[in-house]
C-alpha cells in the first residue's frame, strides 16, 4: 500500500506520493492550507487515472490534459511532471537513472488510488 505524506513547510503544505517500499514517486507545489493540500492529493490521483504520456524527449506534441511530461533534466536523469486538467502541474516526480525507472514511477502513481493508499500529516 502506498502512502500520501502532506508535511507543513514554512510557507504552507506540501504532499509526496510514496511507493509502498517507501519511496518518493511525486511531490507537490506549496500549498496555503492543509485543506487545500488534501484536495491536491485527490487532484492529482484522479488525475493520473487518465492521463496520457507525452515524451517531451522525442518532441512528443504535449497533447490535451490531464497527461504525464517526461523528460530529461539538466543533469540528465529522467523525470515526470502531471499536468492537471486545467494544465497546471500537480505534481513533479523524483530524478530517475533509467527510462524504465521513470516509467515505473507513472505507473505507480497511476495504481496508487486503485491499489489503496494510507495518508499521513507530519510536521504540525
């Protein structure tokens, strides 16, 4: 089972998504109530439910919303952002060595509302 962290920070909330072994999979932007944060997660799951992948490292077309970026950092691990519905980017993944690690982490998260997830508030 995998598990929504939302953690207070010093101007607001934030979430991670977590893998059942624990791991990071996706983060959030800072949100300015607890409220609101909770609703994100809910944002974000439902959204990875239906989104499609865009390879923005084959010059992919982003496409229609919701849907999943992947693409290379600076560094050159590879990364995913969801974009909601309305474009705006719910949550940004963790750096990834692989391809394949990174597309593991999509289907994750896209598995983590189906598969049941525990939620967890720390920092308050």
């Amino acid at each position: 089972m995998g598990k929504a962290v939302i953690r207070a920070t010093s101007s607001g909330y934030k979430f991670d998504l977590r893998a059942a072994n624990g791991e990071t999979v996706a983060s959030s932007q800072v949100y300015a109530s607890r409220a609101a944060c909770l609703r994100g997660i809910r944002g974000a799951l439902r959204a990875a439910q239906t989104a499609g992948i865009a390879d923005l490292t084959a010059g992919d077309a982003p496409g229609s919303n919701p849907r999943f970026e992947l693409y290379r950092d600076r560094r050159g691990q590879w990364r995913f952002r969801l974009r909601a519905r309305n474009g705006t980017v719910v949550a940004s993944s963790e750096a990834y060595r692989t391809r394949a690690g990174c597309e593991k982490g999509i289907q994750c998260l896209q598995e983590l509302e189906t598969a049941g997830f525990s939620l967890e508030v720390s920092g308050e």
